[in-house]
C-alpha cells in the first residue's frame, strides 16, 4: 500500500475512531431513514450533543444525509457498511475464540 492509500485509511480510521461513529452508521444500515430520537434509541447510551457530533463529522465526510424523513447513509456510507457486513461473523469467531483464551488461562483448583 502506497502512501496516498495509508494516509486515506488513517483518515478514514480516525473519522471511525470516533465515540459512537461506527455505531451511528451501523445503526443506519437497514437503509431506512431514522429521525434524531429514533437514531439515538437505536445507538443507545449516547447523549444528544455526542450524537449531534457525529452526525454532523459524519454528514462533512459524506457518509450520512438527512433526506427530509430523517437520517440515511448515503451511496458512499452505504458502500462502507457494505464492505463491513462480515463484521459479525467475525466477532462471533473472535467472541469464541476469547471466550476459548479464558478459560484456559483459569488457574486449576
């Protein structure tokens, strides 16, 4: 990977980085629109101005719109979420497999 892909990716992850900004999309995914409320009882835990925030690093980076009804991903936001759709499989292996490291590392009575 060249340096203008490593640059991109580190944006990209710092955007992600962000308290609830993965959630906030994940959250969108389903594609239908979601107003304010409806959004933050989804993400859950998130207080307003957090989630105002997000949306609004979100909204500059060209991931999320409100299209009038509410809040949906955008072609780009969409093509992301595409791209991380293996993600549950993934934690559930990954889940089991920490799972697994626990217990072996359980000191014998």
């Amino acid at each position: 990977m060249g340096a203008k892909e490593n640059a991109a990716v580190g944006q990209l992850l710092e955007l992600l980085e962000a308290r609830f900004a993965l959630r906030v999309l994940w959250a969108l995914k389903d594609g239908h629109p979601q107003t304010f409320r409806l959004l933050q009882d989804s993400v859950g835990h998130i207080t307003p101005n957090t989630l105002n925030t997000r949306i609004k690093e979100l909204r500059a980076a060209g991931l999320l719109i409100h299209d009038g009804k509410g809040y949906v991903v955008t072609a780009m936001g969409a093509d992301l979420l595409k791209r991380l759709n293996d993600l549950p499989a993934f934690a559930g292996k990954w889940s089991t497999s920490q799972a697994k490291i626990a217990t072996a590392k359980k000191p014998a009575k």
